[in-house]
C-alpha cells in the first residue's frame, strides 16, 4: 500500500496524473463539437482553410506564471460557452514572449465570437505586462473574421509589432515556431500586428 501511495505521489509531481483538462466548457462544447487540432495552423492559400476553424496567436509579457485566455463562442441555439487557452489546457501552457509566440487552432463548428474575452494569470514584471492575441477564423458560413485584442485608451506604447515590442521577419519567425507554412505564417502576422497588451480581467471586443 505505502508503495502504491508513494507511486501516485510520483506520477502526481511529475504532472502525469493530471488529466489534461478539455479545450471548451458550457453548452458550446457539445453543441458544436469544439476540439482542439493542434498549435500549428493550416494555410489559407486559395481560400482553402476549412469553414469552421478558429486560430489564435498569443503575446505574453510579464512574470514566468499560468497566464490563460477564455474565449466566448456562441452556438446557433443561442447557448454559450469558453475555449480556455493555457496552463493545463490543450496546446500547453502560454510561455512568455522571449520564449515564443503562442499558437493554437480549434475546429468551432457553426459557433461564433460573442466578443468577450478574459485574461487570467498575468504577473506584472514592470515592462508591458499582459496578454495580447489575434485571431484568424473562417466560420462556418465561409466568412472569414480577423479580431485583435483591444482596451482601454493606452497611456503607454503596448500594440505587439512596434516598439518597445518590435519584430522583425526573422524574429517572427523564430518565435512563431510553431508555424511551419509560410502562408499560415502570414495569417499569424496579420492577426498578431497591432493587438494591445491587455491584463487580468473581462475585455469585450466588438464583432462584426
């Protein structure tokens, strides 16, 4: 027995006991069969991204932490519910930006952006502080949305891709690892550029 408990133990610290928690809660997991297809993205060359697909690039500066992104999508019924980004999520947790850029991609079904996004887990450093993201996503009617993150009125430079948070092609590149076509590369860049450094807490962001 004491050997069975002390294995857990192991298996527990080690991290391997812990089950990887599911991409998306509330009614929207089931109701359109929300699923994580890994951090690389599928190119959009001749229009060819699937209807349905929902990519996300994400920028964080602040203390090695669990920073996290919860994103709202709506089903056609009306029902709602979060795609939850980081820590023991699919795609792992958000590193900080000397580390990468961070990348996911969902397959969303018929659902759509609400709007509202929350940012957990940022621990300030004294730089920028926060977590930006743009998103990339072709819905299930064949219309395509690009959002990034936005705030209240900056009283300081904090849009990723200029200074102090400026990169050039290459840099970019070695931070967006992830990415291996060149085409989706762009995707990511377009989605990325311009977005603000937001912190803890609910941000609504309007879609169109």
């Amino acid at each position: 027995m004491r050997f069975v408990i002390a294995l857990f133990a192991l298996l527990a610290t080690a991290g391997i006991a812990h089950a990887e928690e599911p991409a998306a809660t509330g009614a929207i997991a089931e109701a359109c069969r929300i699923n994580h297809t890994g951090n690389n993205w599928d190119s959009n060359r001749g229009n060819r991204l699937a209807a349905g697909t929902l990519q996300v690039a994400l920028w964080y500066d602040g203390r090695p932490a669990q920073p996290a992104l919860a994103i709202q999508l709506v089903a056609p019924n009306g029902q709602k519910g979060f795609i939850h980004i980081g820590a023991n999520r699919p795609g792992g947790p958000i590193d900080i930006f000397g580390q990468g850029i961070e990348t996911r991609q969902y397959r969303i079904g018929q659902c759509k952006l609400t709007g509202l996004f929350e940012v957990k887990g940022v621990v300030p450093n004294g730089m920028i502080d926060g977590l930006a993201f743009g998103i990339y996503a072709r819905y299930g009617d064949n219309t395509y949305r690009v959002l990034r993150s936005v705030g209240r009125p900056a009283t300081k430079a904090e849009f990723v891709g200029a200074w102090p948070t400026g990169m050039n092609t290459n840099l970019f590149v070695q931070r967006a690892s992830e990415v291996t076509d060149g085409i989706a590369r762009e995707q990511t860049w377009a989605a990325l550029y311009g977005a603000q450094v937001l912190p803890n807490g609910k941000h609504q962001i309007q879609v169109k």
